[in-house]
C-alpha cells in the first residue's frame, strides 16, 4: 500500500471518528474561532483607518516639503512659499489667483462630552482660499472666518468635544477665538479646527509655515510639475502627492494598531494552539490501540503523522471561518473614535485570508507533537492490549 492510499485512508478514519471525539474536536474548533475572531475584528481598526485617510484624496492635490522629509507638518520659509505661488501647472481659482494652500500647524486639547477625557487635534492656520483647495469642504452652520479676525471653523465631528459650537469662544495666547462656521469635509470624520494662517502665525509669533499645498491643473501634471520644483534653486523642496503624504502621515498610527492586534491576536492563538495540543493529545492517547494495530498490518509511521497533521489544520479550518465570519457580523462598519480620529472598522476579504492562514499555522503548530506521538506507537502496544 503505497504512501497516497494510505494518507488518504487514515484521513477518513480519523474524520469519520469526529463524532465520538465531539469535546475534543469543539475545543480545536473553539479555541480557533476566538483567536481568529479577535485578531481579524482588532486589525479592521487599522484597515478602516486606512480607508477612511484616503477616501477624499485626490491625485491632483500636492504638497511641497523639504527633501527627505516625512509626514505632512514641517518647516517651510516665507520666501519658499512666496516662490511657491509662481510655480506652473498650478490651478487657479475663481479670483484668478493660483490655488496654494498655506498651512499652519497648532496642536490644541479638547475635552469629550460624555466622558470628559482631555484629546490633543489639530487646529490648522490656513489661508482663505482653503474652499478652493479642499472643494469637497461645505459649509453646514454659520459663515467662513475671516482674515485677520479671531475667528475659526469646526468640522462637523467636533460636537463630540465641548466648546466648539456656534458662537463658542476657544482661548489661544491669552486671546479669544470664536466659532464663526462649522462645516463637513467629504467623508472625514475627524475633528478639525481652520482659522487664518496669518493671524494665528501671528498671535503664536511664528515666522515659518508648517506646510505649502497646491491643486495642480490636472493629476496627469504631476511628474511635470515635481520636476519643476526640483530645478528651482530657491525652493529646495520637493513636490509629493497627497496620497504619499497621508499613507506616511498614517503609517505609525496603523503601525501601531496592528502591532497591538498582533500581541492581542499572538496571546490568543498560543492559547488556542494549547487547547489544540492538549485535546490532540487526548484523541491520540484513545486512539492508541488502534493506531498500533495499524502500524502492525503495515501502515507507515510517515502516514499516520500526516493524517493526523492534516487532521488538525482541518479542524482549525472551520474555526478560522467562523472567527471571520463573527468578526464581520458583528464589528465591519463599527464606529471608532480614538485621539479624536473618527473612523469605521473595516474587515475586509484580505483579513479573512488573514484569518485563515493564522488557522492553518495554530493548526500545524498544534497537530505536530500528537501527531509524532501517534507516529510512535510502537506495534507491541496492539499485541500487549490483545
């Protein structure tokens, strides 16, 4: 009997025997769905994250940033700027001026309604043509600040915090900024606070911008357009799609979610890998008499470790479709809300795979000492129990 046959027949002994193995078979089953269940629905955090960053990015929106400078906030002269405005390639808004974004960075605290944590956000000084930049941005209450005034606008998603209603006054440097506006942008869910970049370089005596952004007349001017940022000499920056930016912006914040997903998730599979181990261990210690008879008609030790080898990842196949499946019923599309970043869980076909391959390994780790155990049955263990 070649090595095929008998893998292959082993294998339907052993699943044709799950039924009277049924506390032993759901314990594999179990322990799977839950290690697979949670590291799938942790990982959705990271992946909705994601999707939500980059749901209104457009590929004709650039910034400007000094060469080999990562993230979207930096360090960017007023004549950079001023030079920045003569660039080609650039759209130009309904007043004929070209769209160039200027930006101000300002790290401001605010505290949650319901339960009174403090958060740090954005606010961002930016210059009055910010409508014309982010054409997606719609104004739901109230009116755009103006320049020169203390005044600011706040994202729809700001509610959550206190203080950031129409006509709310917001301190900064010893002065008092009101809500003039609130307004939502496409599918961002994060509040965010605008005001005039000048004013608040101004009150917070800053002489450089954090960041200089532009629409360009089309996505397809962009290689145009970067090297004609390159070969201006009083610019020294470098021009990078918005896309770039914001994957740079989100890879430590994702970074970080998957890292704890994985410890979470890694904790979970040991578990369930022991759970696996201890109640393969038991199928194989009653199996022992029939597994030493079959060494004794001639099976090989080869085949009976890798049926049961094969046996074990088969149980953690159910599992591993179960945990997924769970994980999308009950958290895709769940709201989020950490450090003020609103966005959906999103568990998606390639976390399943994920999912499943997390299975198929706790299954292989977990199969591989019962399964050397019951190659090892020596054939005097059948003729001692007959």
């Amino acid at each position: 009997m070649n090595f095929l046959r008998q893998f292959l027949a082993l294998l339907r002994m052993n699943l044709a025997g799950a039924r009277q193995r049924a506390g032993a078979v759901l314990t594999v089953i179990v322990g799977v769905t839950c290690a697979v269940g949670v590291l799938v629905a942790m990982l959705a955090m990271g992946t909705g994250a994601k999707r939500q960053a980059l749901g209104d990015v457009r590929d004709d929106r650039v910034v400007l940033q000094p060469i080999g400078s990562r993230g979207s906030f930096n360090s960017i002269s007023r004549d950079q700027a001023q030079a920045a405005l003569d660039l080609p390639y650039v759209r130009r808004g309904a007043d004929g001026k070209p769209i160039v974004l200027l930006q101000a960075f300002v790290p401001t605290e605010g505290r949650r309604r319901e339960s009174g944590a403090r958060i740090m956000f954005p606010l961002l000084g930016v210059s009055s043509n910010v409508a014309d930049y982010y054409p997606e941005m719609q104004l739901i209450e109230g009116r755009m600040f103006k320049a020169g005034l203390h005044e600011l606008v706040a994202s729809r998603d700001c509610s959550q915090f206190v203080g950031f209603e129409l006509n709310d006054k917001r301190p900064l440097r010893g002065a008092d900024w009101v809500i003039v506006g609130r307004f939502t942008q496409g599918g961002m869910h994060q509040c965010r606070v605008y005001g005039d970049v000048d004013t608040i370089m101004s009150t917070l005596a800053h002489n450089t911008y954090s960041g200089v952004a532009m629409r360009l007349q089309s996505a397809s001017d962009y290689p145009a357009f970067a090297r004609a940022v390159a070969a201006n000499p009083s610019l020294k920056l470098e021009a990078v799609t918005e896309r770039q930016v914001t994957e740079q912006d989100m890879k430590q914040f994702t970074g970080l979610l998957n890292f704890v997903s994985f410890f979470v998730g890694a904790i979970m599979a040991i578990a369930a890998t022991l759970g696996a181990v201890n109640s393969l261990y038991a199928i194989v210690d009653a199996r022992r008499r029939e597994l030493a008879t079959l060494r004794a008609i001639g099976f090989a030790p080869l085949a009976i470790l890798s049926s049961i080898l094969c046996e074990s990842v088969l149980l953690a196949l159910p599992g591993a479709l179960l945990g997924s499946a769970i994980a999308w019923l009950l958290f895709n599309r769940m709201a989020a809300s950490p450090f003020g970043f609103t966005f959906e869980l999103a568990v998606t076909p390639a976390l399943a795979v994920l999912g499943i391959e997390w299975a198929l390994v706790m299954g292989l780790a977990g199969g591989l000492l019962p399964a050397l155990r019951a190659a090892r049955i020596p054939v005097t263990a059948a003729l001692r129990a007959t």
